[in-house]
C-alpha cells in the first residue's frame, strides 16, 4: 500500500488535478483522495491544501515529495534487480537526447534492446538544461548530451565521439571542392541552420562571430530532417555535426565538405552520481562503452569529402 500511496503522490504532482492522477493511476478519484489521507494520518502531516479542488503542496508536503522521487526511483530499482536476478531485466529505460543526437541514439538503443528485449525505451528530446533538471528529479535515468558543461560538476560522464562540423550541399559550388574550406568561404552560401535557442546553433554563430562574418540565413528550423530536405530539394546549404551523415549515408545526393578551423564538441552519456545505479543505467552504460562511435563518424566524412 505505501508504494501505491508514494505513486499517487507523484502523479498528482504532476497533473496537479485529483481526477486526472486518478486516471493516470487507474484507480477511483475517492481511493486515491482516501489513500493520500492516510500517509498523511501515518506521517503525521499535511500534504495537500485542501479546497473544492486540488489547491497544491503546503511546504511540508513539497519537502516530502523530494522523498518520494527517490523512494518510487528505489522501488524501480529494486523490481528491476529482481528481474536481472532471474535473467529477464525488465523496465522503462528513459533517455534524453539534444536534438542533434536523436538520429545517432539507435546506434545505442539497438544494441542494448537486442541484449535486453524485455526492456521499454523512452527516448525524449531535451535541451541539455531540460536533461541536467529531469535527473536531478529523477525523470530521466540517462541524458546524451555534451558533456563539456560546466553545470555537469556532480554527473558521472562517459565519452561517445567528438562532432566535427560540416557544410552540407547537394550540388556545391565547384569553387569549393578540392581546397581547405575555412568558415569565411561559405559567408555568402545561402544557408538553412536551427533555430537561434537551439546549443548547436549557438555554437556556430560563435564560430561566425570569431571571424567577424555574417552569414547568409535563409531558413532557420528545430527539425533536422527539414535541413536535410531544404539541402536535398531547394537548394541550400548547411552546417551540421557530422555525426548526422549516418542518416544519409546510403544517399549519394549529399555532398560533406569539412570546415576549417573545427567546430569540435565532446558528446556522451551522463547519469546522476550514486552508489548504486540501477540495473537499467548500468546496462545501458556498458553497452555504450562498447560502441565506437568516433570512426564510425569520421569516416563518413572521408566517403563524401
């Protein structure tokens, strides 16, 4: 019962509403109102600010919920220890990913599902902000990201591959091919980039700005898939971490060219430090160490230079 009592807590936190944690929960509203009393009777305090509707947490009640993260985290865990012990791990593994590593994340998930198939993946695009605050939270078990961040102090951290950048073009101008391409040879390319709140955006205004260059922006998006089309089909160019060649890499239609000085960013894993990580994250982790994800990339440029 206090298991099925910490869950129902957790969900009203996140609907903030006594019918839709119900639902969420799959029980009756009243037994879910009568269950919260109860811990409330057992614990000796107020959760909940009481009215004709959900009202919120009172103080005493927001330092517990801290509790039951960990708590309901734990009971995962333990189900998920269980399983292994009987060879059939079991769960949801929930990853978040930067929006420029959705494309490689199969390259991890498919080796890890093929090793557990029992396990459920959740996989979630995140702004690396967004990632940091869901496993503080315990909303997530691991993020793909980059992993030079300052505000990573505290999170175990493991190494996948350098992204290199490049320009992308369908049919480039052959003023370009067979020379060291620097940034301010592409200033006036008619470009299609992410949009300005995205990291990997920011990053390349950056190297725009340190060569005093600015660039020719004729679309911006959050998708991309739309880059690629608008590259493929309306002829634009683009720079991308060349890490996303391994969506085209049975296409013949896309030219990478490599862009001089490097844009280099360090992406890998991360998970929140603890002395015991669940059966789950550690799974993941190891299969992650096997993968060689560095010469898998950095080939692809060396197919389509």
């Amino acid at each position: 019962m206090f298991i099925r009592q910490i869950h129902y807590l957790l969900a009203l936190s996140k609907t903030k509403h006594f019918g839709r944690a119900a639902e969420a929960c799959h029980v009756s509203q009243p037994a879910l109102s009568t269950a919260i009393q109860h811990l409330e009777e057992e614990l000796n305090i107020t959760i909940i600010q009481r009215g004709q509707r959900f009202e919120g947490f009172t103080l005493e009640g927001e330092r517990l919920l801290q509790w039951a993260q960990i708590l309901a985290h734990d009971w995962e865990s333990m189900k998920q220890v269980a399983a292994e012990c009987s060879c059939t791990l079991t769960g949801t593994l929930r990853i978040g990913a930067i929006p420029t590593t959705l494309p490689i994340a199969s390259l991890l998930t498919e080796p890890f599902q093929q090793t557990y198939p029992g396990v459920h993946i959740k996989l979630t695009s995140l702004s690396a902000e967004e990632i940091i605050r869901q496993l503080d939270s315990f909303g997530l078990d691991l993020g793909l990201t980059y992993i030079n961040d300052p505000n990573l102090k505290g999170f175990n951290k493991l190494s996948l591959y350098h992204e290199r950048h490049v320009l992308l073009a369908r049919t480039p101008d052959p003023n370009l091919l067979n020379r060291h391409l620097i940034w301010s040879d592409v200033a006036d390319l008619p470009l299609c980039l992410l949009t300005p709140n995205m990291q990997n955006r920011r990053l390349i205004d950056g190297a725009f700005r340190e060569v005093n260059i600015t660039p020719r922006i004729m679309l911006e998006t959050d998708s991309i898939v739309a880059l690629y089309t608008h590259v493929l089909s309306a002829g634009l160019y683009s720079i991308v971490p060349h890490s996303l060649l391994n969506l085209f890499e049975k296409s013949q239609k896309i030219t990478a060219l490599p862009l001089y000085p490097e844009l280099c960013r360090e992406i890998g894993l991360i998970s929140r430090h603890q002395e015991r990580p669940s059966p789950l994250e550690e799974a993941a982790w190891n299969t992650a160490k096997q993968l060689d994800l560095q010469q898998r990339f950095d080939s692809l440029i060396d197919l389509n230079a």
